[in-house]
C-alpha cells in the first residue's frame, strides 16, 4: 500500500514528456534502466532478486531521475553477493534523485567506505529502503561525504563498519533522517549506530538500539570534530561499547528533544557539550523536563520500542509540542490513551504519524 500511494503521487507529479522505463521488460538489468532514463524519468523495477553486473554498483551519474520498484522492499532485492556496493550518488544529485523500496543485501567494500550506498557531494532521496549484511571499513550500511541526503522510513540493520559507523557515517555531512531504524550494527572502534566526523545530521522520530559500538565508545551513537546532531523524538536503547553505550561526544555538541536513552551500558551518554530537555536518561541527565524512570517498552504488531500502558514517557514531551497522531487511530499500535502533549521516544511527537504511512 505504500509502494502503491508512493507510485500514484510520482505519476502525477512527473512532467508529460517524461519516460517511463521498465527492469526487466524494457532493460534487462537495473543499470541499463538507470542508464536509459533521461532527466526525471522513472524506472520501475519488477519483483525479484537482482544479482550480478549491472544490478550492483549502481549509479545514478549525475542525473535526477527516480529509481523505483513495483513491490516494495520485501519483494525487490538487490544482492551484491559479497562483493562490491549496492548503489553511489556522486554526481551532484539534488532530492529529485528518488531510490524507494528496495532491499540492499551482503554488499562489501571492506576496504572502502558505505558498502550498501555511498554518497558524495549529493542530496538524494532514499525512502523504504532496507539495507542489510554489508560491511566496510567505514559506513557499512551507509556513508556520506559533504552530502546531505533525505533518508525517509528506512531500517539499517546487521551491518558492519571496521573503524567507525557500523550502521552509517557521515563526514561533514547533513544528512536528515525520519522514521528510521538502526538496529544490530556494529564497529570494533567506534559508533556502532552512527559516526559523525564535522557533521549536522538530523535524525526525526527515529530508532538506535542493540549495535555495539567498540573500544571507543557510542554504541548508538559517536560524534566528533565539532559534530553538532539533533534528535527529536528518537529513542537510542539496548546498545553497547566499551566506553558509553548510548552517545558519545567528543568536541561536538549534540542536541535532543523528547528523546528517550535507556539501557546502554556502561553509561547513557558522556563527553563534549551535550543539551538535552524533555528526554527520558536512565541515571539522570540536567536539563528542562529531563526524568529518569523505566520507560517500560514493549513490542507489538512489529513494532519495537513502543510505550507501555503506563510508561512514565507518555505526556511528558516538551509542552508546547503535540503528538502528530494520537492513540485514538484505529492503525496506532501503542494501545493506551493519552492527551495531545507530546510523548517522549520515537513514536511520539509532531511527525509520528510517518510510522503507519
């Protein structure tokens, strides 16, 4: 049903002259399709696991186009079979640049940087795409350089990142993330979520739990080099790291509202000039509306890190904040009842809705 809305909108938006291309009627593999595709047509890919040349290493070269599969992400595959990246924006491609539902699988770069995709200089589209069983020696999952890509309703999870960002890396990047999950990540130095080097990222409602994040810390999270993140609304739970298991700031500045950290050993958060208000930190944190109570999560409907009944984080977000949606939808799986004041974690908030999309 996603897939399906997100068809009908990129038809009616796209322009009359603009082409429609067809993986594997019209072109026999996904680069042939990206290659016969002029400025803002669309690719649609059919079902299918997608292996070899020409379906790995893909590239966008330069051109705004969107790359789009028929299923969704569950029934389009892309393999890399060990050996080389999933996809590379390195052509200076602006938002209009659309990758949406596909699954990125056992890419491997070890000796480079963002296995399953890399972008460079680029602000792309990524939207329901999952990436999986990469690895590299930084950014397994996803890297950025001098890039600010959309990353919107993706799961990063089972990655591997030698040095740094098990999950993804970004390196004097601003990358804006909503309704993403990083989960089961991991590095043998540092950040095994996510690894900020001079990096504004912005992460929205979204989800870091169980990575492991190494010898230097921040299993969910690390960021240096004046790195200055925001998280709102976003719950980093369950990971782990030799030295912080939550976040780790060193030089940097992150900055979390209604975010939620709980169980990351040794300890929650450390280091550089964080600000935190309205957030939920096991042990205490100083800060405007900050608690520290057991936020009593609980998983249903395949949904994980959810409020219980009687989680001390609902209705304790910053006031003059709302929840988007509030537990009344018949779709909302929280199952409790609450007012419009805006719960703490990710699925609380102005942009929760994004989560039943």
């Amino acid at each position: 049903m996603k897939n399906r809305a997100s068809v009908i909108a990129l038809i009616a938006t796209t322009s009359a002259t603009a082409a429609t291309i067809h993986v594997p009627g019209d072109q026999p593999t996904i680069q042939a399709g990206i290659d016969a595709a002029a400025l803002n047509d669309t690719v649609f890919v059919a079902p299918g696991t997608y292996t070899g040349a020409g379906n790995k290493n893909l590239d966008f070269g330069g051109v705004d186009r969107v790359l789009l599969s028929e299923a969704g992400a569950d029934a389009t595959v892309i393999d890399c079979e060990g050996d080389g990246r999933g996809m590379y924006f390195g052509g200076g491609e602006s938002e209009s640049s659309v990758l949406e539902g596909f699954a990125v699988m056992r890419g491997d770069d070890y000796y480079g940087a963002g296995a399953g995709i890399r972008v460079d200089g680029s602000s792309p589209t990524l939207r329901h795409i999952t990436i999986s069983d990469c690895r590299g020696d930084v950014g397994g999952g996803i890297t950025c350089f001098d890039a600010a890509p959309r990353i919107e309703g993706c799961t990063i999870s089972d990655n591997r990142g030698f040095y740094e960002g098990g999950g993804m890396a970004c390196y004097s990047s601003a990358p804006v993330l909503t309704h993403c999950t990083i989960t089961n990540c991991g590095t043998f130095y540092s950040g095994g979520g996510l690894y900020c080097d001079g990096s504004t990222p912005t992460l929205i409602n979204c989800i870091i739990a169980e990575n492991t994040g190494g010898a230097y810390g921040g299993g969910g999270l690390f960021c240096t080099s004046d790195s200055a993140p925001l998280l709102l609304n976003c719950t980093i739970a369950n990971n782990s790291a030799y030295d912080t298991g939550g976040i780790h700031s060193a030089r940097s500045s992150p900055v979390l509202v209604n975010c939620v950290l709980w169980g990351n050993p040794p300890r929650e958060i450390q280091g550089g000039a964080p600000t935190l208000t309205y957030c939920n930190v096991r042990g205490g944190f100083p800060g405007e509306g900050n608690i520290d109570a057991d936020p009593r999560f609980r998983s249903f409907a395949g949904f994980d890190y959810l409020l219980g009944i009687s989680s001390p984080c609902i209705d304790t977000g910053r006031p003059e904040l709302q929840d988007g949606v509030s537990d009344w939808h018949p779709l909302w799986p929280a199952g409790h009842v609450d007012g419009p004041r805006s719960d703490m974690g990710a699925y609380g908030g102005p942009n929760n809705l994004g989560w039943i999309r």
